[in-house]
C-alpha cells in the first residue's frame, strides 16, 4: 500500500527541498559572513573568533 506511493515522489520532494535549503543556508552564511548580526549569532554557538 505506502511502499507504491512512498518512495519517488515525496522522497524526491524531500531531497530536492532539503538540498535547495541547505545550499541556500550555505551561500547566505558564505554571502553575510562579516555582518554584525551574523558574526554575534556566530560567535554566541562557537568559540570567539578573532576578527
């Protein structure tokens, strides 16, 4: 009954949308790197850093 509808298309939705979003949340930590709010947020979870 599931295992015909389960596996292709919402396995497929699922990676493309997880995949789409961790691609994003890697550009924008790339692209924002040195903005104030980031680096706070940042250096809150992690050790400081020195810049």
């Amino acid at each position: 009954m599931l295992p015909q509808m389960m596996p292709l298309p919402w396995l497929m939705v699922f990676l493309f949308i997880f995949i789409c979003v961790y691609s994003v949340s890697l550009y924008f930590s790339f692209f924002s790197f040195d903005n104030s709010a980031y680096t706070k947020n940042f250096k809150s979870n992690s050790n400081p850093l020195p810049w």
